[in-house]
C-alpha cells in the first residue's frame, strides 16, 4: 500500500515541505524539497531502510555532462553511500534517450531526460 507523508524541513529558512510517496519499508518518490537536505531530512524522519536512487549519471561524449536518473529496483539505504561513489567512477556513452534502461554500478536506472550526442 503506497502512502504519501508530507514532512516539514527544518534545515535552512525556507522550510520546503517534502512530500514523501512510500510503502511499509521503502521510499518510492519525493517532491517538493529545494536541496538535497531537504530530501536527506524527510527521508530519514521516516526511518525506511530502503529508496528508490534518484541522482544524475555522468555521460561522457554528450552535449551535457550528466542525465537524470532513477533506480528501477529500491536499494537499501546503508548501501547508498558506497553506490554513489561506484556511480560517479562510471560514465554513460551519449546518446541517452529519455526513458533508457542503464546498468551502472550493478543497479538498473532508467534515465529521466535524453542526451544528444556533441
């Protein structure tokens, strides 16, 4: 059963309120921070041991240097940490199309938006 749990940031003067989209023991989606501490504030106010990975994916050869990108599967949150670095030491080959399913780091994203090529 999915659930939406909206949580007031406390970390800057602008006090977003995160909207959060979860199950029992996942974060699925989130909305409405204007930082990542927003993101990182509301995620662990619900203590969820895992999330769905939102981040950019670097992209070699593209007229951007990255896309934005979800994890397909949810990925435990002691593990996230560790991952990104992974993610960051392995680039994607432009093009990108937008909804394109990459294997980065052992974990499948599909990618948010496209990349043309330079």
């Amino acid at each position: 059963m999915k659930i939406e749990t909206e949580i007031g940031c406390i970390h800057c003067g602008m006090r977003c309120q995160v909207e959060v989209l979860h199950d029992e023991d996942t974060v699925l989606d989130w909305a409405g921070n204007n930082c990542s501490r927003g993101e990182e504030h509301a995620i662990k106010q619900l203590g969820l041991p895992y999330r769905m990975l939102k981040t950019y994916l670097k992209v070699t050869g593209g007229k951007v240097a990255a896309v934005k990108a979800q994890s397909v599967e949810r990925v435990e949150e002691t593990r996230i940490e560790s991952l990104m670095k992974e993610i960051y030491a392995q680039p994607i080959s432009a093009p990108v199309r937008k909804s394109e399913r990459v294997q980065v780091a052992g974990i499948v994203f599909e990618t948010l938006e496209a990349v043309q090529e330079k």
